[in-house]
C-alpha cells in the first residue's frame, strides 16, 4: 500500500474546534506515503474548495463533528463544482450518524469514516479509492 | 483529466503538478523554447522553526499591489521513511491564505538535499506568464541550502533566530556569506541584538560592488520590521538592476539544472537495477552509469 505521490487536503469545515482526529489521519496519511496539507480550524466550503485548486489535491478529508455534515459537504461539493474541479475526491470524518451516510455519499462523498473505524482501514480504503 | 481546465488557477496548478512529478525523460520533454524569466523572484531561507512562513506571510501581504500579484511556492521536507510528507508552511500563511491576489503552493522536497525539490528550476519558470509579478521560495532550511537557493533567485533573505548558538558555528563554517540580505527574526526573544551585531559584522565583511547586506530585525506582531524588509527587498532588485552580469546568472542557473539532472538520472538507473551496479569498481560503475545515462525519450 502506498499513497506516495497523492495530495490531500484534510480540511476543517463548520463551528467545531476539535482537531485532534483531523491531526490524526493527517499523520497517518503521511506515513502511508501521502503528501498532507491540513487547513486549520473552521474553514468555509468556498475556502477548501479554493486550496484544493491551488495544491492540486487529489482528495479532500473533510473533518466535521458539528452536526452539520450535510450543509457542509453539499456546500463543498457545489464550490469544486464551480471552480471545475468536481473530479477532486471528497471524503468526509466525523460524527455522521447511520442514517445520514447515504445521504452524504449521493450528495458526492466517495467515503464516509466514523471515529470507531481503526485508522489502518481508513488509510486503505482511501488508498483504494484513489488507486482506482 | 489532461486537457485544460477552464477555470486558469487549476491549470496553472495542474501543470506545476506535471512539472513536479516529471521524471528525468518527462522533464526534457517538457522543455519548452524558454521562457524569459520576468517575474522577480526571492528566496527564503534559514534553519528549520526560524519563522520563514509567517515572515512570508507578512511580506507577500505588503508587496503585492493593485496590480501586483504574487505566488508563493513554499518547500516542506519529505520523510525519509514513508516518503509522504506534511506541508505545513501554509497553516503559517494564513493572513494570506484567503487572498486572491496570492497564490500558495506546497511543496514536499522528495529527493533533493539541498533544501528545494525535484525540479525546482521548472516549477519556477512556470510560474512565467500567469500574471504574477514576484515569486517567493521558501527553502527547508538545511544546512548547504543557502548556496543552491543563491543561484535560482534574485534576492536571498537568510532568517536567523537569536536563541542559536548556532548562528556563530554558521558564520565560521562559511555558511552565511551568501545572503543579500540578512533578518534577525523573533527579535521579541532574548538574545536578539547580540546576534544583530555578530551578523552586521559579518555582512560588513562581505560588501563589494557597493552593496552591503542590511541586518533587519523582524517580529511577527511588529509591521515596522517586515516594512524594513520590503524596502531591502526593492533596494537589492535596484542595486541588482544595474551591477548584475545576466549571462553569469543564467549559466549558473542551466548548471545547476544539468546538475539535478544527472543526480537524479543517476538515482533513476540505480533503482532500476537489481543492485549489481553498485558492486562494480568505481571506474566500472562510471561507465556503466555513463551508457545509460540518456533516458529513452518518448517523442
Ligand atoms: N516569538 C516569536 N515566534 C515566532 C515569530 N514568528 C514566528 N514564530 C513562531 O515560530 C514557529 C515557526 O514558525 P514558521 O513560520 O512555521 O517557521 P518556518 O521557518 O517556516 O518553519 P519550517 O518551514 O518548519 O522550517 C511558529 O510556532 C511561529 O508561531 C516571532 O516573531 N516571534
Ligand atoms: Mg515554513
């Protein structure tokens, strides 16, 4: 396994100040090979959407546990939209509940990651989302 | 997705990727009739936590202007061990980041020593022709990265931090003398006009050709220091306007070029071979590097 050569951006959208999971898979990433970008804390859509452009990422990790995950990532998804760059892929961690998932991953979200998952299966099932 | 995007900002960040990840053969391919180098460019240097990014920050932010756009490309190290790496310049440019007249691009150095990456050389002439007026490198701040930095900008501004012993060790080793432009930065610390005035000696030292390197001390939270800087920044491009041989600088830069080059051709044949290379005498290995040191071109 290894994600030498991708770039991602793990991305901190919405109110909430937790960072220490979004830190996390950050460091995990890097070790699996990744080169990792992280944006700070309570960054808008149009922002993520903005650096993902300019650092040519392959994929986003949203990190949210506000509770707004679906204004959120519909939100980013329309803002990459608009910048032309839709073929970005879009990841979402946090406290999703259940019942929300689908509605996230018909929203655009490849893959939806929830803190009980081990952070081993995250990095691989990023790594085989973005190796196919 | 290859062809060009739309939107300008991705295609321009699209093809630094190209040029990033270019092999030897791609880079040669990718050579273009060479774009004349316009866009001023300034470099960044200085030991690792010195305060590059954050100064970076402030300067970018000053030297823009109504018409003046700026590109930041900002270098972070690559770990040895996973060859992954996190880009944490950016996180520091945040005063910046949301600016649209200011283009930030992280960079991981993946095999290169010297405090730059792969390529450094084309990622900076593709920043030619996107509008932008100055481009600003930050270099990791290793040791020799002072010396390579020197030939692929104009202007070299060496950050230094006061609490370093280090910098004495620096200036004895040689190290400093290759700056334009030399900042005590963090100058809010104890310690920081001893080494003002260890560094002032030093740049009275190096004078010649009616420039001498000026000694600013910067804090992050005092705009009169960065201020300072911009002025020595626009000083040196005036003083380099008419007391620089351009020939000099371009083939020392086309050195440098050919240099990386071959260094990572070299690396590219050995991690094709099953290692049997490395066991011939050096004469041996020379000549056999030498045989396949022309890639195949693909055109
Ligand atoms: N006391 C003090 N700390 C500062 C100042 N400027 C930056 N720092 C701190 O120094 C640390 C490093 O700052 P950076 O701007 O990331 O330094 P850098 O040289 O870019 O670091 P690398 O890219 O990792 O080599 C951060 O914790 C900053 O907050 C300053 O003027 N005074
Ligand atoms: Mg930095």
């Amino acid at each position: 396994m290894s994600l030498n050569g991708k770039r991602i951006l793990i991305a901190k959208p919405g109110l909430d100040g937790h960072d220490v999971g979004a830190k996390i898979i950050a460091l995990a990433l890097r070790d699996a090979g990744a080169d990792v970008i992280y944006t700070g804390l309570r960054r808008s859509p149009d922002y993520i959407a903005r650096v993902a452009v300019d650092e040519d990422v392959d994929a986003v990790g949203l990190s949210i546990l506000s509770g707004s995950h679906k204004e959120l990532v519909a939100e980013t998804v329309r803002c990459l939209e608009e910048l032309d760059a839709s073929d970005i892929h879009l990841f979402v961690g946090g406290t999703i509940p259940r019942e929300d998932q689908d509605e996230l991953r018909e929203a655009g979200a490849r893959a939806i990651f929830t803190a009980e998952m081990p952070l081993d299966d995250v990095v691989a099932a990023i790594d085989a989302d973005l190796a196919s | 997705m290859n062809e060009v995007s739309r939107n300008p900002r991705r295609a321009l960040s699209r093809a630094l990727s190209r040029i990033a990840n270019a092999d030897v053969s791609e880079t040669l391919a990718q050579q273009n009739a060479s774009t004349p180098a316009t866009l001023s460019r300034i470099g960044i240097t200085g030991a690792p936590g010195a305060g590059k990014s954050t100064l970076i920050a402030r300067l970018a932010h000053l030297r823009k202007g109504v018409d003046r756009k700026i590109a930041v490309l900002a270098i972070d190290p690559t770990s040895p061990v996973s060859q992954g790496s996190i880009l944490g310049d950016r996180i520091r440019m945040d005063s910046i980041a949301d600016d649209p007249d200011i283009f930030i691009r992280s960079i991981p150095s993946r095999r290169a020593h010297d405090g730059l990456t792969d390529n450094t050389a084309d990622l900076l002439n593709a920043m030619e022709g996107h509008g932008f007026d100055e481009v600003i490198l930050e270099s990791v701040g290793v040791g020799q990265a002072e010396y390579t930095i020197r030939t692929l900008v104009d202007t070299v501004v060496l950050v230094l931090l006061p609490e370093s012993g280090d910098a004495i060790q620096a200036m004895k080793a040689g190290i400093l003398e290759m700056a334009d432009i030399y900042v005590v930065n963090k100058a809010d610390l104890p310690g920081a006009e001893l080494l003002e005035s260890h560094i002032q000696q030093v740049a009275e030292r190096q004078s010649r050709n009616g420039w001498t390197p000026p000694v600013i001390c910067t804090t992050r939270s005092d705009p009169a220091g960065f201020a300072l800087l911009d002025k020595a920044i626009r000083d040196h491009a005036h003083w380099r306007a008419t007391h620089t041989d351009e020939t000099a600088v371009r083939r020392a830069r086309a050195r440098y070029q050919a240099h990386g080059l071959i260094a990572r051709r070299i690396d590219e044949i050995l991690e094709d071979d099953d290692g049997g290379l490395l066991d011939l005498d050096p004469r041996g290995l020379f000549d056999a590097l030498h045989a396949k040191l022309k890639p195949d071109m693909e055109d």
